[in-house]
C-alpha cells in the first residue's frame, strides 16, 4: 500500500519559506554550527563532510532546502531526485543509510535551526518541518515499517525541552572577520532582517 504524505497547509508553506529565508540570512553561520554538530554525533557521515569541507556542504544544503520547499510551493510534494542531491551532499554514505539514521540527522538539524529561530519556534514550526523530513524519508524508502515513522521515533528533544536548550544557547553567528564597514553594514541588515522576522512570527502566531 502506497505511503500518505503528510499534506502541507498554506500556513506549513509560509513556515517553511521564512525558516529558509532566515536560514540564507544566516547562511555561514548555520552552515557551520550543522557541520560541526553532524561531525561530533553522526560518526556515519563523518569521512564524507571531510571529504566535502564546509563551504560546499553550506552550498549544497542551502540548493537542497530551497528546490525542496519550491517543489512543495507548486505541487505539494518533491519531484526531484533526492537521493542524488543527497548523494552530492554526502557522496559516500547516502546509499548505506538506514531510515533511522537519516531520522537522527533530522533531529540534528532541527536542534540547530530552533536555536537559529529563537522565540519564534513554536510546534506549527516544528511540525511544518517535520513533514519535509517524512517527505524526503517517504522519497528515499517509500513505504516504511510503522516502527520507524516520524510518530514512533520520537524526538529526544520535545519541543519544550529543545526550547529551554535553545535559549540557555543563544545562537552564534561566525561570518568570519568583517573588517571592512561594508562587512559590517551587511552583518547588520542580516541582523534586523533576522529580528523582523522572527517578531513578525510570532505576532502571527498569537493572533
């Protein structure tokens, strides 16, 4: 029997494209918390984020996220080729990944994003983002044991415990030296834009 997709709401869409805007704004930086994190606790992939180095994998990730979430803009699901696009971000160890595994991963980027977000992380956010990760499960296995859907792996940080960790860990922006004012002044815009839109969500979020 063919696997449901979880069906995504104007609302998941709109999460989805601020969480990504936020995360070009902040591209360096989250790129780098990513990478470092998947090295120190997903030991599978570490040959593979050596092998790459940190600039294309900031690269690439940022490619992925935006062609998913345009595809699911325009017809609700992913159309490309995801395996390849991962394969290009991890060339070695995509084809020996269990589910679980990439469910594990998935749990990485999301503690990395909710730090990114700041008090603008809710449930709706965390579950807009949830259903990209069972698309791209549903995309690579198809249909999966019950065992190992999204619902049975629960996360090992519930959102209010992922949201206390965030806040006692405020997130870090390293974009390198910016000696020159135009640096600054780019740093700066990143900032307020960043700020904007995170007040602007969650004002959405208590109407």
């Amino acid at each position: 029997m063919e696997q449901i997709t979880p069906k995504f709401s104007d609302t998941d869409i709109h999460i989805l494209e601020r969480g990504l805007g936020w995360i070009k704004d902040a591209e360096d930086a989250f790129a780098d918390k990513l990478f470092h994190r998947l090295l120190r606790d997903h030991p599978e992939v570490t040959t593979s984020l050596h092998s790459m180095g940190l600039q294309p994998f900031s690269r690439r990730i940022v490619q992925i996220l935006d062609t998913i979430i345009r595809e699911i803009r325009s017809c609700g699901k992913i159309h490309s080729p995801i395996r390849e696009q991962l394969t290009d971000l991890l060339p070695t160890p995509v084809s020996h990944l269990e589910p679980r595994q990439l469910l594990r991963m998935a749990e990485t980027y999301l503690d990395i994003f909710s730090e990114l977000a700041e008090d603008a992380w809710s449930p709706a956010m965390e579950s807009a983002w949830r259903k990209i990760v069972h698309e791209v499960s549903v995309s690579l296995w198809g249909q999966q044991p019950e065992s190992l859907s999204l619902a049975k792996i629960s996360s090992p940080f519930p959102f209010i415990t992922r949201r206390n960790n965030r806040m006692n860990q405020p997130f870090k922006f390293f974009f390198g030296d910016l000696h020159d004012f135009g640096g600054r002044h780019r740093l700066h815009r990143a900032l307020e834009s960043l700020s904007a839109g995170r007040s602007q969500a969650i004002k959405e979020a208590k109407a």
